[in-house]
C-alpha cells in the first residue's frame, strides 16, 4: 500500500540499550522529518533530512542519529536510550518544502524503563 | 524563530454547537499555516492549510480557519460539533527555517459532549 509506514509501532527497552525506529515511505518525496510527541510539549522536531544523504538537526537532537541512504527510508537510532527518550515518535514526508502538505506515519510509541 | 501558541489544552462543547480553537503564530516572514487533526493512537491528518491566498481557509470536516494578519492569529473554528470531532487539534507553522520545517502548538484536546 502506499503511504508512509512505522515500525515498530510500540517498543519497550532498557536504559542504555541501541533502538532503531523506521520509517518508510512509498510517495518518493524529498523531505523526511523524525518528531517526538510528549504532552504539553506538541510535536517537536528531532532531524529532518532533504534528500538522500542530506540530514539536518531539528530542535531537540541530542541522543539521537539518523541516515538517509535510500530515498524512501528515514530510519532513527537511540545510541543508547535513556528514561527521557520515552515517547510517541512520528516520521512524516512532504514533496518539497513551503505550502507542501506534509503527511505523517502512524507513530511509535517507545518505552525506555 | 518561530512560534506557535495555542489556546486553551482543553476545551469541551456540547454537540451541535460553535467548536473555536485559538491559535496564535510569530514568524519574521510571511507564514503558512496549518491545522493538523489526531484520533486517538493514529498519526496527524491535516484539516487544512493558509499559503497566502485566501485569507478564509475551509478545510474537511466542515472546519475553516481565518488567518489574521494584524492578530498574528489563524483560530480554527466549526459552525456545529459533532461527536466524532472529538480529538486533538495541532496548529503549526511553517515560515523562518525556510520553510522546511513545521512548528507545532502544543495541541488543543477537543471533547464533545452529548
């Protein structure tokens, strides 16, 4: 089906282990983006990426890696997760930049204990 | 930098009347501006957009928005509520990173009573 995919869609770990969350989307659009939903917080912008290897930092980075080696893919890495990370993390694409709808995945709810 | 605030985490009507969800915005350039819908456990929908044509933005659902330059304000607004309105409402705007990004509000919760 086309559209724009997350897996897992919930994940529980321990503090300090590696998490690799996907993203997947079938539009070939340029722009990914990786945001995490905390309440009160809204969704706040962690990486975004341009185009196959061009990523840029968001607003709140810190903890986290991405790469962008295949135009469709957008995975995010937690190098070693902590209590903080815990949290709804959604991925989204868009066309191009500006008025471009941008359209998000289903999101994955991640539980560091 | 840019900036978005919503009004009000929560807000509660009765089915059948007014729904308005208050969003104010800061960009130093002209902004886009975007309503963005989530149900419970899906990702965000989008309800509908401001790309500087007509002020008077009319989305699905029977949602419009109206974007007010001189308020800095793009309120979400639906004549008559319906229980499957029940949700939560992210303002966002997309203006000063070059229009790469979104920033979103913090979210309005939208509850319907019977």
């Amino acid at each position: 089906d086309a559209g724009i995919t997350q897996s897992p869609r919930y994940k529980i770990t321990e503090t300090g282990r590696q998490v690799t969350l996907m993203c997947h989307q079938t539009w070939s659009h340029s722009y990914m983006f990786w945001y995490r939903q905390d309440l009160g917080h809204g969704l706040r912008l962690i990486y975004y990426s341009a185009a196959a290897d061009i990523t840029d930092k968001g607003e709140v980075p810190d903890g986290y890696v991405v790469s962008r080696s295949k135009t469709e893919n957008f995975p995010l890495t937690l190098e070693s997760a902590t209590r903080s990370q815990t949290s709804v993390y959604f991925c989204a694409s868009r066309e191009t930049i500006g008025a471009d709808t941008q359209y998000f995945g289903p999101g994955t709810r991640l539980t560091v204990l | 930098a840019q900036s978005v605030t919503q009004l009000g985490s929560h807000v509660s009507v009765s089915e059948g009347a007014l729904v308005l969800l208050r969003c104010n915005y800061s960009s130093s350039v002209p902004p886009y501006l975007f309503w963005y819908v989530q149900y419970p456990n899906q990702g965000l929908q989008l309800l509908l957009k401001y790309t500087s044509a007509a002020t008077l933005v009319k989305g699905i659902n029977g949602f419009e928005a109206e974007f007010k330059k001189s308020e800095t304000s793009f309120h979400l607004t639906k004549p008559s509520a319906h229980m499957s309105d029940a949700a939560e409402y992210f303002c966002a705007v997309s203006g000063d990173t070059g229009r790469r990004a979104l920033t979103f509000g913090s979210g309005t919760r939208l509850q319907v009573q019977p």
